[in-house]
C-alpha cells in the first residue's frame, strides 16, 4: 500500500479529501445525536477542536473553516509529493506526512464510529437512564488517553514494519494527544459552572 501511495500524490489526496470529509459529517451526526438522545451532556461544547467549535454548536452542514482546510492542505499533500519526489529525492519523508494527516484522521473515525453506535444503542434499547455531564477538562483527557493509545498502536506497527507511513501517523497523534492533555491542564484550573443534578 505503501508503494502505491508513493507513486501519484493524487491517491493520498483522494483519502485525505474523503476522510476530512466524512470526520466533519460524523462530528456533525454525533453532536446531533448527543442531543436527541439528551443524556450526555458537554461543558462549552461537543467539538474538542476549539476552531470547529461554533460551526459544530450550530450543527452547520458546511463549515468554511473546514473547507479552507481541506484544501490547504490538499495542496500541502502534492507540495510535498513534488518537493520529496522531484526536488530533494527523499520518498521516504512524503510518506511520513502523509502518515501524519491520513492516520490522524484514521483514529478519529474510529471515535466517531464509537459515539453513532452508542447513540443507536440508546435510541434502539435505551440502557442509559439519568444525565451523565462531562466537563471539558475530563473530555480532554479522556481524549489525550486514545490518542496515546492509538500513537502506541501505530509506532508498534511502524517499527515491525520499518514503515515511516505508520510512523507519521504515530507522532500525529501523539501530538494531539499532548496537546488535548494540555488543553486539560488549562480547562481545568479555570472555574467551572455550576451544574445541577438532573430531576
């Protein structure tokens, strides 16, 4: 796979565009579902990612943001195909960023996947009774701890496979790991809300 990726940067282009897509759409279907269902709830809000945060809170089908990322770094992706193929001849370092932005976003999907299953499950069989409130600190580190998880899962496999695609994706999430760890640190030195109990 690896192979095939490195030979056209139009294939890590293609994933990257349908993956970045699909992250925003599911976000979107989670944070509407979360509500429906109204027995989580999250201090500030849903989104993690402090720039997606008003578009997510306004459930916004599209989000401007989002597209000028999109394509940012769809052009970043084939700036680096040229300069690593065509310039320095180092293919090695493409397939690292692209191992960057595409694993990434592999461990994020499968957070999505989880949150649409356990909104189906409560929606089809219920099971979950009374409000669970999350603050925003918890929900950072909750966070930061699959990411390590995720960062340890790819750098397992890199190193087994001498694969510096796998690798990227492995520092990828270890850095958002540290920073959401970060992000927990401030949150929670900052005061909180009041909540009342539900009922």
């Amino acid at each position: 796979m690896e192979f095939w990726l490195s030979t056209s940067p139009w294939y890590g282009v293609i994933l990257w565009i349908i993956l970045y897509i699909s992250d925003y759409s599911l976000t979107i279907s989670s944070a509407r579902g979360f509500r429906e269902i109204g027995h989580f709830k999250f201090e500030g809000s849903f989104e993690l990612t402090p720039q997606f945060q008003k578009d997510v809170d306004a459930l916004k089908p599209v989000s401007r943001r989002h597209i000028i990322l999109l394509v940012l770094v769809s052009f970043l992706i084939l700036l680096l195909w040229l300069l690593t193929k065509r310039v320095l001849f180092f293919p090695w370092t493409y397939l690292l960023f692209l191992g960057l932005f595409l694993f990434m976003e592999v461990a994020i999907h499968f957070r999505h996947l989880r949150n649409l299953f356990l909104i189906g499950e409560v929606r089809k069989n219920g099971g979950v009774e009374g409000q669970i409130f999350y603050r925003k600190w918890f929900s950072y580190r909750m966070s930061a701890f699959e990411f390590y998880l995720f960062s340890a899962l790819f750098l397992i496999i890199a190193v087994l496979n001498y694969s510096p695609f796998f690798l990227g994706g492995a520092m990828a999430c270890f850095a958002v790991g540290a920073n959401h760890n970060k992000l927990a640190k401030k949150t929670r030195a900052m005061p909180s809300p009041i909540v009342e109990p539900p009922g």
